[in-house]
C-alpha cells in the first residue's frame, strides 16, 4: 500500500437535514472521503431536538448512527460556524432569503432549491455537464460584496439527466433544432408528506407545478455558455427549443422521460443519426472533469451515461440505481419518424441523488477541486 | 308513454369471451337493448364448460347472470348459428384464420384483432370518427365471394382515443403536421395474465411490443380516406407525421397520452390554436352520426370528447369512465414552444371499453342503422 | 303498474360534506328515494364558496350535478333550517360539539364520528345487527332535554362489517369467545390527504391511530343489549374478548379482515362448526327489519352478507363493490387448528359505503320507518 | 494488519439459478468469502446459454459480471464436478428427483424447496433456530447408502421469520401453547412471473397455495427436538398449535405477519409478559452459533432480531433490508386482550434473503464449520 495521505476532511453543514432531499444528503454524505457532516438544520420547529425524533426517515436505509444524535440548529449562519461549505435542501418558501445570508456570512453555499437559479450571476450546474460555469464565482462574490462566500445551484430534478444527455448528443453528434420530452416523475421528487396517496394510487397525475417552465428554461442555461468578460454572466444555447409535458406516476425513485430530438443541420441519414447518438451516449466524458482529482469520490460515476440495448429498459425500479444512482440510463435509441434528423429515446435518472443531493456534493467536489474554495479552507 | 315498440334484439355471439376484452364485451353486451349475447366461443380448453367455471373473471362488477351458465363453444361457424353479428376479442395468433372463416361462412364479423385491420379492403373503424369507412363493404363481399358476411375491424386501444382528438382538430382547427405522443397505458390492455406484477408494481416499463407501430400506421388509414371507386380501398391521410412512444404504467384501466400536434399551415397564432383547439374538443359532433337513429344505444356517449380545464386532469382513476368509457377525455391543452403552430396537451381512454369493446359493439350498431346488416337480419 | 304513491322526500343536510366520507354521502344521496339533499356544511374556509370549488373530488363517479352548485353553509343549526334529518362525515376535532348542538336545536343527527359512540345514552348502530338500540332514543331525549331531536352514531369503518359477521354467528351457531383480527384497511379510511403516497405505495404500515381499541370496545357494546328500563342504556355483551392488529395496505377502497373464532361453548365437532358458520352466512337477515318497509332503499342489500366459496375470495379490488357497497362479503370460511370450536375466516367491507356513509343513511331510514323521526316530520 | 490467511473459497453449484430465488443466491453469492459460484444449472431450455442471455432479471442490482457470461448447464451431477455444495432454488415441480440424484452423487445439498423438509431423516434449519438438528447428517448418510453426500433443506420463506421470534420466546419467556399468525405476503415470494399485475395492483389476495400448512407443520419440526440415539429423526415440538391465514400484497420484498400468541404457564402478569418477550427479542442469541468460526460471514447479522419500539415499524419499504436481509424485525409488542398470558406483535423478514438464499448459504457455512462437509473437502 502506498504512503498516500488523504487531506483532513472539511466540515459540512446540511440545511433542510429533515426533509427528503436532507435524508438523501445525510446518506450520501455518511462515509464521504472527503466531506465530514458537523451541523445540521432544520425549520424552527425541530430546532434543539436529536434528528432520530425529529425526522420522518423514509429511505430504505437507516440513519446514519453519527447523525441519529446530532441535535438540529437553526438555519443561521452562526450555527455553522466551522462548516466552510453548506448543502441546502431547504423548500422554495425559505431558500431565498436564507442561503443568500450564508453566502453573504461567507460561505460557500450548494442548493437544490430553485430560488437563484436563474439568477444572472448564479451558476446553475449538472455536474457532469457545464461544470465550466463555476467560473463566474469571482464575478459573483464581486457583485455581491463578498470575498470568499459563493453560491451555487443545481437543476431541477428532471432537467438534471436530460441535460447530461442533451449535452453528450450536443457536443458528438449535431446542434439541437427541437426537443420534446414528456416525464413521468416519481413521488420522493414531490417530498414528503408530498402527494396524497389517494392521488397517485394507480393512477398518473399530468401535472407538476411549475415543472415544465423550469425544464424549458434551465436547460437553455445550462448548455449555454458562461460569460467572464466585462458583462460576466449566461447565455442560452441558441437555437433549441424544448417543450415538456410533466406526470407523476406511482414510483417511489427515479423519474423517466419519453425524449423526442430533432437535430439542426447536417447530412446524416436517420439510419446514421441512432448510431451517432448511441455512440455519443456510450462514449461521453464530462468535458473538463478529466482534470480534476475527483478520483476518490464516490459520486463520480464510472459511466455519466449508461446506454442499454435491451428493448424495454431502463425502469425506474431496476435501474435508478445505476452508478449508485449518479448515472443517466438511456436505452430505446431510435429514430423518429416525424423529423429529418431526429431520434426518439427513453431516459432515467435517479431524482433525489443525481437529481438533487449527489450533484449537489459533487458539485461542491469540483469546486474545492477548482480551488474555489481555498479562501475557505485556510 | 308512446305506443313505440323497439324491434326484436339481434343475436350475437362472442369469440374469446374469457379474456379481458371478451369479459369487457360481457358486461357491455348485459341489457344491450338492440344485441342479445346467445353464443359464446374460447379456446379448446373451455369449450364445453360452463363460462363460470371457464373463466378468470377479472372485472369489478360480477358476471352477467345469464352469461355464467352458458356453455362454451368452439369458435367455429357452426356453433354460432342462429348468430348473425359475431364480436371478435380473440388473440392476434388465433384471430386471423378464425375470423375470415367466419365471414366466408356468411357472418358480420366485428373484430379487436389487429390482423386484418390493415387489409386493403378492410375498414378500420373508430365509431366516433370514420363510420362512413363501411362503405367499403360492398367491395370487400364482391372481392371475397361472399353475400350478406363481411368484417370491420376496431383499432388498437391506444390508437383509439388518439383518432377521436385528432380527428376534431383536423376537421375544425387545420391539417396535421406532425404527431409526437407518448403513452402511458394501463395493465389491462395487456390481457390476463398479461404483466407480471415483478415487472410494474412501483415501475414504467417504456415498451409494448408492437404498439408504436400500430399506432403510427393505424392513424393515418383511419382519419385518411375510403375510396368506393373503380379502385376500391382507402387512402391515408397526405401529409400527417406521427411519432410514438409507449410506455406501461401500474393502473388498472384507462389508457393516457401526452400528445405534441403541430398543424400544417394557416395564420392563426399560437394563442388562437389553443382556443380553437379548445373549441374543436368541446363542440366535436362524429360525421354522419347525426342522421342515424343510434339513440337507444347505451354506448353513444353524450359527449364523444369532453374537455376538462382543470390543471391536472384527466387522471385515469377519475376520468376513465367518463361517459360509460366510451368519451375520449383531454385536458391541459396549452401551446407547445416547439412549433409555430402547435399545442401540446393529454389524453385519456379507457382502453377495454372505447378502447376494444365498446367500439367493436358501437360499430355493429351503426353498421345495423345503415343498413349493411340487412341481408343477415332477414 | 299499481297506483301507489311514495311520501314526499325528507329533506336532509350533510357536515363535512368536503371530506371523503362527505363525498360517499353526497353520491349515495343522490337519487335517494326518500332524501333530498338540501343543504351542505363544511369547514369554514370553503364556507360561501360552490360546491365544486371547494371540494378536491376524488369519486371516480362524477359529482352530483345538483350539488356541484350548491352553496357551502357553516356547520350551524340555522344554516340547515327546514332539514329535520342530519349526517355528519365531520372529523372527530369538531364533530363532538358541532353535533351536539344540533340535537340541542332539535334535528336528528346521524354520525359518523366517534366522539359520542361510547356515550351511555347514544346508540352505536350498524344497521344490519343492532338497529333496535334505536329503542334507547326516547331516554336520550329525556335526558338531554330535546322534544325532537336525537343522536345516532354508527361504528368505525372497520367494525362495522365484523359486527355483521360475528352476529350471525352469535345467533346461530354459538356464544363468541375469543375473536381475533388482523385487518388490511384501504387508504380511503384516512380521509384526504390523509396517507402520504411515499408511506403506503409498495408498502404496509402496520398501525392506525386508535383503531385497534375502537374495534375491540364498539363490538361489546353493537353485539350487547339494550336496556329500556329504569336504568336505560347498553350492556357489552357478556363472555367475548375481542383482539385487534391494524394494517394499513396500499388498497383504495374496501377494508378487509383475517378473522379467528372460537366458540363458547357447545358440542359441535370443528368440521360442524365450519358448515354451521357457512349456514349462518349464507342465511343471516338482520333481525327486526323484515317488518320495516324499506324495500325501496337502495341501501338495503339483498344479502346482508354474501359468502364466496373460491379460494381466493373475497378481494378488495373486485368485491368491495357487493350489493353496492352495503353487503358484507366473506369467504375461506375454514376450522382454526389452535381452538377446540374454532373457526377462521376472511372478511371484507366497503369502508365508506357500508362503513361509514351508508350504514348513517340507512340507520336514518330505519329510524323514519321506526316513527322516532314523526315529530319532525309533521 | 495481521498475518492471517483465509482457507481458500470452496466452490458452489447453483440449480435453479434463473429463477427468482436463483437471482438471490446469485447477489449473495458475489464477493463471498467462504464460496466461489462456480457452475450453474436451470432447466433445459436456458441449457448451453450465457447466463445474462437466459435470465428475466428482476433484481434491483445489476447481475454479477463474473455470472453474465457464465453458460447455463443442466442440472445433472456430472455438470457441476468439482462443486462439493449445492444450493437448489429449483421448482418443487422438479426439486424432489433432482436434488436426491445430487445427493447420492455425494453432493452437499442446501435446499429451499419444499419436498424433502418434512422427510423424518432430513433436517429442516432455520440458521438463528436450530442449527443443531445438522446432527442428523450421519443418519440420513446411512439411510442413503451415501459417504459424503447430504441433504438440508430450509423452511418456507414465511415460516423463517416466524421460526426465529418465536424461538426466542420459548426460551426466554414460556413455553408456547397457542399462535395465530396472519400473513401479508410480498409478490418476490411468488416467483416470476409470479402473481399478474391484474390480480395484486391495488388488491389483497387472501390465498397462497398451501402456505398455511406449510406454517403450520414446519414450525413444529423446526422448533421442536434432533433425535441421535437408536430410533434417529425429529420429534415435533409438543404443546404448540399455530394456525395461519395467509394474504398477498401489492409489496416487492418483505414478509409481514400479524401474530398473536398464548403463552402455555407461568404466573407473570400480562404486562410482564410484554416486557419479558421485548427482552427476549432484544438479547436473542442464536444457540450454539457463539462456538463457530463464522464471524467472516457477510449473512450472519449483528442481530437475529432487531427489535422496534416505533409505534408504526417495521414496514417492508422500510426495513426488509435490516441486517442486509437476514434480521428479523419485530416491533409492536403489545398485551392481547383474548389470552391471560399473551401477546401480539408484528414481524418481518425478507422473503428472498432470510427466507430463502440466504438461509441456505448460512445453513452451509455452518455445516462447514461443524465439519460436515470435510470429507467433500479433502
């Protein structure tokens, strides 16, 4: 065995800890090698009580024994102290206000929440796509009057894989003209207590407030281009349009969709549009990430993308847990009859690990990878 | 009370009465005021039994009194006589050969099975859209040989409901361009056993062998033309594209679409279409029913398309009864960003009763009305 | 057709008409024979608002017409003006007072909630087994002071079909010793939103909040006797203890049992025990209604309880809806290995049709068919 | 780190190795320390076919790559040479001749099929029960006429759990003289395809073919006493009747039981009674597995039983996985009012890992450490 050392690891905190989106967090933090879970809150109601009577658990594993007796804080910053980096899973309702006191308290701040994604300075990163746009961190701390705090977002769950594969077809195959994706999302994406059993019991609900508008336009974000010139900030991807059509259907993990692409330009026949696809989707590399030491993270996913061959996969119940659910799977490549250029497929990703706490974390890996975070660590 | 007096019901028999669609023709056929169910035929293995004892009884109201002491018959011509008007819920493997042999042995054979449904002479009827596809019957006798039997075939029970909004839109807001729609189908339209329930409980299997093909072909024969010329057949509908994905979900009955159109030409804005789209769906009366005295028949639905305007319906669970199962329900009409002119929005049918059943018995009824069943009645 | 002549309709009002047992009330009510539906309460938030827009509907069947439009009223005695008869489908926070306050000004309140069941002077009646406690009524007006009007409650969704069961038993095979329960109770027994999806959807909870008392304590008391002496009231009925385990199952409607009997006493061998058992299913007739004429009740099934001889009968999904909800439906009547006179059985009930909604209406009807409804009928 | 060495893995055959329970064996067969899967048999048609090609693979992790390319062989004796253990998830239909044809090939046999476990010379172990009744192999070898070979079957996956908390009572609290268990059953149990989707979404299906009596004979066998002596077999356990009513829910993974239990003797109170089942839940230690080397043992769990005190655990979702399967979690123990000295509670085990595979494996880990299996070894 070699002589490595691994660096001491860097005291976390996780706000929303008692949510759906907290659980995930706790999970995948318990053992990280690199982040150590120190503090936790929650809304003023748990505050001051041990997590295992404050939670309503719902994952399938138990809870991690060093955060069953952890006693929940209040989401200030002062109750953080010591914590350089803070997970937020916090609800809309809140997120705003209270992770922008973080980052203005100077820390760096991670969330799942939808409050500044679209923010002009805020990056809005899937990791294993545009994780490039960290770089208008220093044009955001500017902006913001703050010397080592920052913010950043993640998608919306179900914008996460589609933009990973979005992007694969995007850098290997051709611009994108048109995409049409009908979801169909499972029921931890709506958290908990969430939807009424009485509602989704054999049943498909076709509607998800706010989702379609938050596919449509994050997606513009995310695989536009950042600026760090003299207008520092975003701009969308030209000439793709997307439409979504959102359902919940009765699964607990994984949200499925039904993608429809037409491609821009280009001479390939249909024929050699799937193989195009197929052969980006098997093949692709995050751009930039190659660099990075993240080799020790366990949410670094061997495969961004996992494509099947088998006619009728993936399925949420069999294989949301693909790359310990950090994996996009697509499978049913083939081409569409309605355009020139197009193909249709079916995407799964898991929703609360690649679709919310994992990126989450892993986008707080690169960060400290790209040195963003040196100012805090000191 | 009018001294009117309805005339004698028709006897009719049933090929495949214990599967699923054979139950749902049951049910639909139990005080039908114009059809009395007076023969029934399953496979070898029942023949000879009693239905009660034949069958695995799956609906939720109980067998038809007088069905559960009928004893099965075979499926042939002989056991059926007496039996002008033969309903088909037999299997593709079987259907083909059964079913011819009972239109040669001078039988009006109303068929679930998709093997002929594609047959140049061979109506492919949705009742609520392309009654007047009957006309073709004339031409099918003359090129088979035969005097008073002939055969119409229903659709696929997701093409079924997709026919019916369809057909609105391209009479009354403009020609269609491009369909894109993705399934999400209940349980029973595969049959019993049918899915095993490892492979959906919590899960969404993105496959149904053979559907999205059905579906792409079957539309544009149903909303094209019939030709009652020196060249007898029908003509698909010029210029439509349709694109499907399928997908299994863990409901019981009713069958959902999310469905992207986008019209061929015109000037109205995209605002304008979801109105007249709106419009289209509330105000949609089928052609040429008006004039056919179909009154009694409990499977007329008062609307053939009802619209809801709440933000989440339709949902199979609620909504898939609506009008007896036998009204197409939509909902969520709202522009699709894609298209200069489009619109995306959801559908429901109940796939055992619009979807197969119901349609095969509405289609013996206005057969019956126009007369084509005469020759038989006599 | 004879010239008889129905009496006018009683007009009736509904509390809690928004919930899920409201819900069972208003389609349960329409088209009642003997009832109209006049008026409606429910919270104070929906208060003034129609109907329609104030309820989350979550009946497959649509809403009445004529009450879609109906005004929501506050749940107080002058808003029901002129409906001598009350159901309540209120939740047991308010139903205690609320519907004390009616009986106080004069209306005959028929309850679902279990505030009052236990009260010494409130009859607990299922309408099939106990309807002559009605007899209690006269001595509750006297003590309450009230000239007209009176409380009747009926029992917990989950007791009432067991107290049918065990009372043919009890009257013809033998005295009951020992019963022993395990239920599967479908989700709409929590109301709305009541189960979180993320609890329930592959899943069994193996509690519900009190449940497990109030089957043991309402039994003693439906199955006892009622005293209309000097000292009028109930006594639990001598010799039998009851033990309950409550499960919740992922079932929408249709509550169902495991159920262990032994018997007091007597010398029948165990295989007599399961025909006597069987007899006394398949003949029960609750006794005292025969001399009532409620032939006209919808609510009256044409078996009190139905015995199913299959294996593998009787099942939520396909037997909840027995004689429309209001049959008890048992089946795997077998011998119990573990008692001497003992037998073991599997039961099921609709939960808001027979247990809960519709036993309340048929006990009003019962209770206008007795006379203790003439005086606020004049 | 010590200079410890492992023995090296002994190679295993599995039969039945598509199915269901064959999946299992196969996850918990992968990266076993003790053994090495190294041949694999299912029935003729999957003969001579890659494992990955021949499977309907259902479970949620993906197959064993080492496995996917291993080629299907049928399940005769000469096929699996050099594999000195079987482990059989064969169909009952073929299990019985097969796995006595393995036998007196002078294999080791480790079976969870149902034919042999109530031979008079064939031990039926439940690993956390009695281990013990191992002692019978050198009967069962004379009887056979075999040298090497032998047979142990384990108990049916919903007998296992059950097996293991009542044991714990009757060694620590009373002896038992009544139980009363009523299941509610997961699909995995039924193998693939299993139960059909028509029969269990949204349902309870109060019948599993031959389960209850299987319960209810092999809990006296596996309770009861190993005879060594002159007249060698298995004396069932006296004074204990069991009756069981047996359901199945719409639930993956996860046998649940409400049981009830009347204590023989002994003068505790009944909530003695509590408190002295919880403890012996609590400090349950399989006996005389203390003496065996099998602490490597990724199947042995920290706890045979995990006790709950939550007022709503276990629950299938939730807790099947405790001890990665191979816990029995119990909670709700509670007085029950129809026995002076009695209990109820409710229990969960995993039906395909402690019910099935995974007692098979364990049951030959201890077979080795008690040196059954040496002269298979040498």
């Amino acid at each position: 065995m070699q002589n490595t050392q691994l660096p001491p690891r860097i005291k976390v905190g996780v706000l929303g800890i008692t949510g759906m989106v907290g659980q995930r967090f706790a999970l995948l933090l318990q053992n990280h090698p690199r982040f150590e879970l120190a503090a936790v809150g929650a809304s003023p109601r748990s505050v001051g009580t041990r997590y295992a009577d404050a939670v309503s658990w719902h994952m399938s594993e138990p809870i991690p024994p060093a955060l069953a007796d952890m006693v929940v804080q209040a989401c200030e910053p002062v109750a953080f102290t010591g914590c350089p980096i803070i997970f937020s899973g916090l609800d809309a309702a809140v997120a705003g206000e209270l992770e922008m006191a973080f980052v203005l308290a100077e820390f760096a701040v991670f969330s799942n929440a939808k409050n500044h994604r679209m923010h002009p300075l805020v990056p809005l990163v899937v990791p294993l796509v545009n994780a490039h746009h960290l770089r208008i961190i220093p044009f955001q701390r500017r902006a913001w009057g703050v010397q080592r705090g920052f913010l950043v977002t993640n998608a919306n769950c179900s914008t996460t894989g589609l933009a990973v594969a979005l992007q694969a077809m995007k850098c290997h195959v051709a611009p994108l003209a048109r995409v049409l994706v009908t979801t169909m999302q499972a029921i931890s994406g709506a958290g908990y207590p969430g939807v009424a059993s009485l509602n989704i019991l054999g049943n498909v609900v076709p509607h998800i407030g706010g989702e379609e508008g938050k596919i449509e336009s994050e997606l513009a974000k995310i695989l536009g281009a950042v600026r760090v010139n003299a207008e520092p900030g975003f701009t969308n991807l030209p000439g793709m349009r997307v439409s979504a059509s959102c359902n919940r259907v009765p699964v607990i993990d994984g949200h499925m969709g039904s993608v429809f692409v037409e491609f821009a330009e280009g001479d390939p026949s249909v024929d050699t549009c799937v193989d195009a696809v197929k052969r980006a989707f098997s093949t692709y590399i995050p751009p930039g990430l190659k660099t990075l030491s993240l080799l020790a993270s366990p949410l670094l996913p061997a495969h961004a993308i996992v494509l099947r061959e088998e006619v009728d996969r993936p399925q949420p119940r069999l294989d949301a847990l693909t790359g310990s659910g950090m994996s996009v799977v697509v499978g049913r490549v083939r081409a569409c009859p309605v355009f020139e250029r197009g193909i249709k497929f079916t995407l799964l990703a898991h929703n609360t690990v690649l679709g919310a706490a994992g990126s989450s974390i892993l986008n707080a890996e690169i960060a400290v990878a790209m040195e963003y975070c040196d100012a805090l660590l000191k």
